[in-house]
C-alpha cells in the first residue's frame, strides 16, 4: 500500500443561488495514494464533478466555493492554497482532463502550440525543446505521425484523437494525479477502450494518480483499484473493486450495480432505481436515499447513518443502518 | 499499442500538409465573387493612395481662375472646380484622406472596444454595469449627431472628425467583444487552460482574444464603410477637413451650388465615395460568411 498522495477530510462545498445555498458536496472523504486508480462513481447531480472542480479550486466563481474540510496534498491543504499557488499545482502537480475533446482545444492553435505552451509555463525550456517534448508525448498517447500532427489544428483531428491530446497536455509536466472527469463519455465505445488501455498504461509507466469521476460502472471494474460510490454530495459506500462489486454493502451501490445490464440473464426490462438524486440540500434530515430505498426503516428518514466498516475487508465502508 | 495505431490509420489518410483557420478561411473567401470584387476595389482605392503623385502632373490647391468649372476633357479628366482646380487630382488625393480617416478611426475603435469589451465581459460585475450602461448612453445618440458634438467641442479639423467617428463607433465593437467574450470564458478550452495552470493575462490574450477576433475583423471591414461615410457627412457639414484639403465630402460640399450647371464637380466625389464604401461593404459581407460562427452551419 502506497503513500497517500491526495487525502480529503469532510469537504464541503457550496453554491450560493437565488433559492439559497445548495450544499453540493456535502462532507465527503477520499483518499488517493500514489500510483493509485480511484473511482468516483454516481448519478448525475450527485457532487462528483464538484468535488473534483473543488480539488483544483476551478468553482464557478463567485457562486461556488468550499466552505469547509480539508484537502490535504502530499504535505499541504491545498483547499486554503492562494491563487499562485494553485496555478503552479494546476498542470504541473495536478492536472485535468475533461468530457468533451471535441470543445477542449483551442481551435485556434495548434496541437504542438498547446503542448508546447503548457511545458513552458511550467518548466524554463526553449521553444525548440518544447516542440520536441510534445512530439515526445503525442507518441507517447499513440499518435501516428506525430511530427505532422503536432503542426495540426484541433479541426482536423477526430474526437478519440483529441482526447489523445488533450491527454498529452495534461500529463505533459508529469503531474502525480490527473483528474479524469468521464474523459470517454463523449467517445465511441470503441475508442472509449483504447483511451481506457492508454490511461492505464501511462498510470503503470509513469506512475501517476487516476481519480477517474464516471458513472459507468463498467469503466470502473476496468481501471479502477479502489472505488467511492456518492449520492447526493455524500459518500456512500466505498472499498477495493472486487470487493464492492462482489459484496455491495449499500442500497444505492447494490441498485447500480443491479442496474448492469448483463448479456447471460434474459430480462425483458432493465432494473433501474425508482426516483431521481434529490435537488441538493432538499433532504435536511436522515439518509437522502431513504425516498428510493426499498430497505428504508422509521430510523433511515430520521438519522444519518455514519460511514463505518462493513464486509469482509478492511477499508470496505458504507453509510446504511443495515449495516452498522 | 501498434493495433490502435493501425487502427486511426484511414481516419487520418486524408489529412494534406497543415492548415491554419485563416488559409482555410481565405480559400472560402475566395469563392465568393462578390467580395472578390470588394477586394479588388479596395485593393484599387489603396494603390491609388500609395500612388497618388504618379498619377497625375497637377497639384491639388493649385488654382487656375482662368480655367473654372470646366468639363471634363483630356487635360482635365474629371474637369475643374470652381477655383479652377483639377476634380481628377483631388479625389486621387482625397482617397489618402478617406482611406485615413476611414481605416484609422475604425483601428481607434477596434482597440478601445476591445479592451472596454474584454474587461465588461470577463470581469463581469459593477465593471460590466460601467462599461455597458456606458455604451448604451453612447448608443442612444444617432451617430452623427454625437460626432457633430464631439467635433464641436473639440474644434472643426480632420484629426479631430477622425476622433469623433472613432468614438462613436466604440460601443459598436465593444459591445461585440463583450458577446464574444462571455460565450468564449464559458468554453471548456478556457477551463482546461485554467486547469494547466495558466495566468489571467495569458488566458485573456492568448486563448480568449483571438478568438474573438472573427466578427470583429468583419464588423471592422464594414465599420471602414461608415467611417468613411460619417467622416464625408462631417467634412459637408464643414467640421471635418479644412480647405485646402481634396476631402471627398468638403468637396461635395464646396460644390453643391454649381450642381445644375457643372455636375461633375459633385458625380466624381460622391462615386468615388460610393465605391470605397461599396467596396469595403462586398468585402465586409464576404468576410462575414468565412469568419462569423453565427454563419456557419
């Protein structure tokens, strides 16, 4: 077991808007250790992409902002860090990828311009050094021709080949986390597995840190070593892959994972969880999956359950009174 | 890794050597016969300019009282005006003025706005409350009555008519950029730069700027135009250009009276006014279907 690199203690964040403050990461904890592939997953609406926003300080300004916890960064709570500070992590300590490659590129500069500008923020190299390096990286992402294609502008790539680059940006400093925000939602299915194979085999060359946000399940058995399963800006369950998904402990995460669609079972309809995430902040009191559990007692509406040991292994929590 | 590869193999075989937005930007634009021809006459009025004492023997305050208001013939092309002097060597002297005037002032609006429109549109707040009730209050008055005043209070010259029709048209761009501005910060490109750990300055001028500059480039061609216009319209009404100066509106002006019996005095100022303006206009048109994304399908 590695040494922690990323360790977040009860964050909150807020979103100030007309109808007040909505909380919409409401106490969550996480640790990443280095080297590691962790899986934030969960419904739309239910804090992941805010937590990892809040990890870089990349809130919508002056509406979000983390009003509590900690996030401690190898020695550093990077939660209270000052700007400058945060622009020297950003890309170089931590870095980001997002969903849509298709707008992440700056249309009007070049592949190699956009490698090139990020080293050099960063590292005092010369521009010629900088071309190099980001051929360098987009063979090291898989990108044939790479010599002609650093001198391409973003229009002429195909969406799998921006992700491609925009994957080469972010790991162009060597950062040791990169946070992947559904990096292949918008993708084909087919690419979706070459970039999956890609990001796994920098994080075992390079050593860097995955927190993979998703709520394809399917993408986490595949990447991820650990998983933390939210629901409504609060963590549910969390533990080793194997161990979640063979022994879900939690209503929520043994309904997502019901949820699979399976090619041996002949099912005419799909199971799916009834209801919706609550509107953040509307479920004051007791567990907010209550509404839509099937297992929910007098106690779940009324008290919130700690997150607390539960399995078979160490580490394997979860956040239900059926198993506290 | 060597399967992948050979698999993005045929999605890239056709991709020719690289080619930047602007290259493409102008083979379409080429396509466009009409701002083709705006091109041309731009192109045209601009040679005329670089030109102008090579192209004719006469000096354009040189008066000849013995030769007034002449027709056109072969020693005076476009004829004589009222003080005798040569129509041909003014306005080839005149399209200095215009082009001037008309390229300059909109240069004058085009930093203004955009400093003023970046500023409202990515700072937001009492900033872009300042900055954008501003430009409505200048928005309010009809164009050339503002220029009128801001010539009045400055004093009736050429420099200053160039002053006051750069100022009126700077909400024009400014509010533009300010679009522009508020739609591009909201673009994950913007957020992934913040997310590599890039500077404000850097984001605004770098990523944000430029690619702003498609419909400002657009609006600027086309913004020459009434440049031209509103600073002939100042030169008629006498606050622009000061005699002896070859102005194509001082010129109409001068000339108005003598429009029954010696038209040519006032035809060849107002068509070479028509023309510069037609032809910044094609070319602002052509420009637009290339560069406006509203215009793209």
């Amino acid at each position: 077991m590695g040494q922690t690199l990323l360790e977040i203690a009860n964050l909150q964040t807020h979103f100030k808007t007309d109808r007040g403050v909505i909380p919409a990461v409401d106490g969550v904890d996480l640790t990443i250790r280095k080297g590691e592939i962790v899986g934030i997953v969960g419904e739309s609406g239910c804090g992941k992409s805010v937590t990892s926003l809040s990890i870089m300080q990349l809130l919508p300004k002056p509406v979000g902002s983390i009003a509590g916890g900690s996030i401690r960064f190898k020695d550093e709570d990077i939660a209270k860090a000052g700007e400058s500070r945060m622009r020297r992590i950003r890309g170089e300590e931590i870095s980001m990828i997002f969903q849509e490659p298709m707008t992440s590129l700056n249309p009007l500069l070049t592949i190699g311009d956009q490698i090139a500008e990020t080293l050099r923020i960063h590292r005092k190299i010369s521009k010629k050094d900088a071309k190099a390096h980001a051929v360098a990286m987009l063979k090291k992402v898989g990108i044939p021709r790479a010599e002609q294609i650093v001198n391409e502008y973003p229009h002429r790539l195909s969406g799998g080949m921006r992700q491609r680059v925009m994957i080469a940006i972010a790991l162009c400093c060597e950062p040791e986390l990169l946070i992947a925000d559904e990096p292949t939602t918008a993708l084909d299915v087919t690419i979706q597995a070459q970039i999956l194979d890609l990001m796994k085999k920098l994080n075992e060359e390079t050593g860097t840190a995955i927190l993979m946000i998703t709520h394809d399940l399917g993408v986490v058995a595949e990447m991820c070593q650990r998983v933390v399963v939210m629901y409504a800006g609060k963590v549910v369950e969390e533990g080793t892959v194997e161990e979640v998904f063979r022994n879900p402990q939690h209503p929520y995460t043994k309904g997502l994972i019901r949820s699979i669609p399976r090619m041996e079972d002949d099912v005419r309809r799909l199971y799916s969880i009834k209801g919706s995430v609550p509107l953040p902040g509307t479920i004051k009191q007791g567990c907010r999956f209550a509404p839509r559990c099937e297992f929910a007692m007098d106690r779940c509406a009324a008290e919130l359950p700690e997150l607390v040991q539960s399995g078979e292994e160490a580490g394997h929590r979860s956040r239900c009174w059926l198993n506290g | 890794m060597s399967q992948t590869v050979t698999n993005l193999q045929p999605q890239q075989a056709g991709a020719a050597a690289s080619t930047s937005p602007w290259l493409e930007g102008w083979r379409s634009f080429r396509k466009n016969k009409m701002a083709l021809v705006g091109l041309g006459i731009i192109v045209f009025f601009v040679l005329v300019a670089i030109a102008a004492p090579l192209l004719t023997s006469y000096d354009y305050k040189a008066q000849d009282l013995m030769n007034r208001l002449q027709k056109p013939s072969g020693d005076h092309w476009f004829g004589t005006d009222d003080l005798g002097r040569d129509i041909y060597t003014r306005i080839v002297y005149g399209t200095r003025i215009s082009l001037w005037v008309g390229i300059s002032s909109v240069i004058g609006s085009i930093v203004a706005g955009t400093l003023l429109g970046i500023a409202a549109g990515y700072y937001g707040k009492w900033l872009d409350m300042l900055i954008s009730r501003t430009f409505d209050i200048l928005l309010a008055f009809p164009g050339i009555l503002l220029a009128i005043a801001i010539v009045a209070a400055l004093g009736p010259s050429l420099q200053n008519a160039l002053v006051a029709v750069a100022i009126v048209n700077v909400p024009v761009f400014g509010r533009l950029v300010r679009a522009r501005v508020l739609s591009i910060k909201n673009e994950e490109y913007i957020t992934a730069a913040k997310a590599l750990g890039m500077k404000t300055p850097r984001i605004l001028l770098h990523h944000i700027l430029p690619n702003c500059m498609g419909p400002v480039i657009v609006q600027g061609t086309l913004g020459v135009a009434t440049a031209i216009i509103e600073a002939a319209a100042l030169g008629f009404l006498g606050m622009g250009a000061q005699p002896p100066d070859p102005e194509w509106g001082k010129m109409l002006s001068d000339s108005r009276q003598f429009i029954a019996n010696a038209p040519w005095t006032v035809i060849f100022p107002g068509l070479s006014i028509m023309l510069t303006v037609l032809g910044f206009n094609l070319m602002g048109d052509g420009l637009r279907d290339v560069l406006d994304p509203r215009m793209k399908s």
